[in-house]
C-alpha cells in the first residue's frame, strides 16, 4: 500500500466522518442524547464510540499509549465529538503529508508502517467497516 493510497482512505474516512457530524447536527438535542437501549446508548454514545475508537488505533498506528478516557466518556454533546474528531482527524493527515515514498524509512515510522503488511490488515477494513456497522 503505498503513502498516496492511505492518503485517500484517510480522505475518505474524512469526508464520511464529516457527513455522520452534518446529520447528526440536524437532530434535536434531545433526539441526539435519547438513550435507544443499543450497545452504545444511542447516538451520542455511538459516536463517541467511533471517535475513541479511531484515537486508540491512531494512537496505536503512531506508537502512542492509549487515550486516557475509555469510549470517550469525557465527550458530553456533539460539539465536543466533532471537536475531538477533528484533533484526531488532523494527526494522520499531518503525518501522512510530511512523508513520501523517497522518506527515509526509520523503524517505526509512519512511512515504514504504511509500507508494511502490518498496517494493511486494520487500515482497509476498518475504514470501510466502520462506516457500513455504525
């Protein structure tokens, strides 16, 4: 898989994310905090859900340790999802745009994990997963 291919997953992801976040604005509040008795709660909880849980694998991807709040716990509306969103959206993005494929590779590097079979199994099926199960 090469820098340019994850760049456009990762873009893609983006997009994706930014259209669940603009409908879900649409919600009334209350509608949005509702609990549905689902394995989340709702769709707050389901959110938080999915941006904890892009935090953990970009946290992993990047050899950092675990955010310190599970499931997103500490995100109490859906500024505060979107908000947390953007931070981690913002990371690959910055790390992906400083590397090439001529990048000196160093051992754990973002470009050598790219280039890895390691990275492949997660970056594909997640993405795409992730936007057809929630």
């Amino acid at each position: 898989m090469t820098p340019a291919e994850v760049r456009e997953l990762f873009a893609f992801n983006a997009w994706a994310s930014r259209r669940i976040f603009d409908g879900a604005a649409q919600l009334a509040a209350a509608d949005y905090l509702r609990d549905l008795k689902s394995s989340h709660g709702g769709i707050h909880g389901t959110l938080c859900h999915i941006v904890w849980a892009e935090q953990l694998w970009l946290h992993r991807w990047l050899g950092k340790p675990a955010p310190a709040v599970p499931q997103g716990k500490d995100l109490a509306s859906l500024a505060d999802v979107r908000a947390r969103w953007e931070e981690v959206e913002a990371e690959p993005t910055r790390s992906l745009r400083t590397r090439s494929p001529s990048s000196p590779r160093r051992a754990g590097s973002t470009a050598t994990r790219l280039r890895t079979r390691s990275a492949t199994p997660w970056i594909i099926p997640r993405i795409t997963a992730v936007r057809s199960s929630h």
